[in-house]
C-alpha cells in the first residue's frame, strides 16, 4: 500500500516551484561536451577567493572534526566593531537566503499579508507561498520598488514587507532619504526587510545608514551577505542586524550550527580585507562601463545597474539568445520567470570574460 504524501504535505508547499539557480558550468559542459565556459549568470564574484579567506580556511582546516561555534562570536564581533553596531543586534545564516526564509518564519502566518515588488528577488513569493501567507505583489515604478505604492497597500493583515536595495534582478536603487521617509510612515508592528545583498557595490556617499537606522525603526531588519562583493558564494554566509530582542527570537527558530567553521573563519578574515573589497567593486564598476557603454553604441535598451550585474531589453524574446550564447560557452540569467521574457540579466565578469560575452552578442545579434 502506497501512500500519497502530496496529500499529506502543506499546501503551500504543493503550490511551490523549486528556485531556479544559475546553469553549472558543469552542467553546461556535459550537455555540449565543450570547455573553456565563463559563467556570467549568479552575480558571484569573478576575483576568485580572496587570499585573506583562503589563508583562514586552512587554518581552520584541521578543526573540521569539531563542530562551529554555533553562536558565531569572533564573527558577530567582527561585524560589530566593522560598524559600530551591537553584537546582540546581529543573526548570522546559511546566506542571506537562509535569514530571509528565518525572518519569515518567525513573523508570518497563515492568511497575514507580505507585500513586495514586481520584478524582486524569487525568494520573496517562495518563502511567502510555503507559509500559506498572502503574497501582495505592488506594480514596479521604473523596474524598482514603488515605496508610496506599497505604502498604499498596507492593510491590517500586513506583516512584512520585504525591499531589496539594490534590487535583484532589476538592479534599481532606493535613495536613503526616500527609504528614510518610508520606513517613518510604516506602522510599527509591521515588519520591514531591508535586503542589502549588493550593498556594498554601490558608491559609499549613497548607501543609506541602514544599520543605524535600526535603533530609530525596531521593526526593521537589514539583511547582508559575504556572497556577492566577499565572494565566499560557495560557503554560504550572510547576516542579520535588527533589534536584539528580535534577534533573540530569530535564535530559537534558526539550526545551531547553520554556519560552517570554514565559512566563518573565512567571512571574518574577508571582512577585514579592504584591498580585496576595492579591487572588487573597481572591477565591477569597469566591467560595468564597458557593457553599458555597449548597450548604448548598438542601441540596447538596458536597466541602469547598482548591483554586480546589468539587465539588458533585447525587445523581443529572449530565450533563444540565451541559448545561443549557451552554444558560444557564455552562460547568462534568462529571466521570463520574473516576467521579464525579453531581457537577460548578465553577471558583470572579468575584463576578458566581459570582451567575450560582448563579442558573442555582436555575432549572435549580427551588429
């Protein structure tokens, strides 16, 4: 006797599609058995390991029969002294996914209402529709959050909104006197996440002083990750600064040790590492030049980017380019499921690998 467990499972879960990630270049080379693949697709950091990080894992490297420490103090000190905040105030996760998902599960239920913007990070729906929550998708205002309209579109059922600054996959970009006066007129039992993945790529005079802000606004909480500008994408580390007695209940829900030692000991040395954060955002603000200026010679419509990728309009479906490029071993973000059929985003690479995706372009789209 079978049993039928899509019975038995939450029915927010039966509505759920699985995230869709970035093509492995893996992947890529067993279906067309080439090499030589550059993977411009997952907004990870082309510099490659940092020397701090790597110097940090192997000195942790003959620890990994013992657990992390599951607190995470060297690390949450770290941050803390980095931005003059209080230890108590920040939750470290699995990236800054795993704080999202956290976040959510300790705030929403059943029939509440999350609002977020067309055209905003998946996750957002994903983590909405598993709690059987009431997702309120508010129209976009030029590819970007439309704060006014979300405002517009609290209710009493509201119970978290979630804002990403820059956003993904648009890029766009929330000023902080803009952010400043919305989060002033959201009511306080709301909750309010500030996903700050790319902050760090976008000019110092311009980021918003979001950490500070949450002493002014408890219900806020801003979400970082060492992903992106720290390339540790592949150990998983991000965090979370809000008030501490939300953090407080952020650390009875979340798994005791969902921060590995080598991703530790890594995101603390990186941390530290000012040359190699330069190096990066340098990199992407040139390799960003390149491809905008691009864009504009051959008459590419493309979304002005803050982030470590730019989304570019080839007015027609875009499917078929993807693939094409796929053919030429260049690997992109298709992006129709954000309802977007019509643009890729393209992770922002290294010098020789934006030349090869711009060149690619020029022979696919004849120009």
């Amino acid at each position: 006797m079978s049993c039928d467990f899509l019975a038995l499972a939450n029915p927010g879960v039966l509505a759920l599609h699985p995230y869709q990630a970035g093509k492995p270049v893996e992947e890529l080379e067993r279906e067309l058995g080439i090499s030589n693949i550059i993977k411009l697709a997952s907004n990870e950091n082309p510099l490659g390991l940092a020397e701090s990080a790597k110097k940090a894992i192997q000195n942790q490297l003959s620890q990994l029969t013992l657990y992390p420490d599951s607190n995470g103090f060297y690390l949450k000190q770290a941050i803390a002294e980095r931005f003059s905040i209080q230890s108590e105030k920040i939750t470290l996760g699995n990236g800054s996914n795993d704080l999202l998902e956290l976040i959510a599960r300790v705030f929403v239920h059943e029939h509440d209402e999350v609002i977020f913007s067309q055209y905003s990070f998946v996750v957002y729906p994903l983590v909405t529709q598993a709690l059987n929550a009431k997702a309120v998708v508010v129209p976009a205002r030029d590819w970007g959050n439309d704060l006014q309209a979300m405002l517009a579109a609290i209710t009493d059922r509201t119970k978290m909104l979630f804002i990403a600054n820059p956003n993904n996959p648009t890029g766009t970009f929330l000023e902080a006197d803009e952010l400043e006066r919305f989060l002033s007129q959201v009511p306080e039992n709301i909750i309010v996440v500030l996903d700050e993945a790319y902050t760090e790529y976008t000019p110092v005079e311009r980021r918003s002083p979001s950490l500070a802000w949450v002493d002014r606004f408890p219900n806020l909480v801003v979400c970082r990750t060492f992903s992106k500008a720290y390339g540790l994408a592949g150990l998983r580390i991000g965090y979370a600064v809000s008030h501490p007695d939300m953090a407080g209940l952020f650390n009875r829900v979340r798994q005791p040790f969902n921060c590995n030692s080598l991703a530790l000991a890594a995101a603390q040395a990186v941390l530290a590492d000012e040359a190699y954060l330069a190096k990066s955002v340098a990199l992407n603000r040139e390799g960003m030049g390149l491809i905008s200026a691009f864009c504009e010679k051959y008459g590419l419509a493309y979304i002005p980017s803050m982030g470590n990728f730019i989304t570019v309009d080839f007015a027609k479906p875009a499917a078929p380019i993807y693939e094409q490029l796929l053919q030429k071993g260049v690997i992109v973000r298709p992006i129709g499921g954000y309802g977007m059929p019509n643009h890729l985003r393209i992770s922002i690479g290294l010098p020789e690998e934006n030349q090869r995706l711009l060149q690619a372009l020029k022979e696919i789209l004849a120009l």
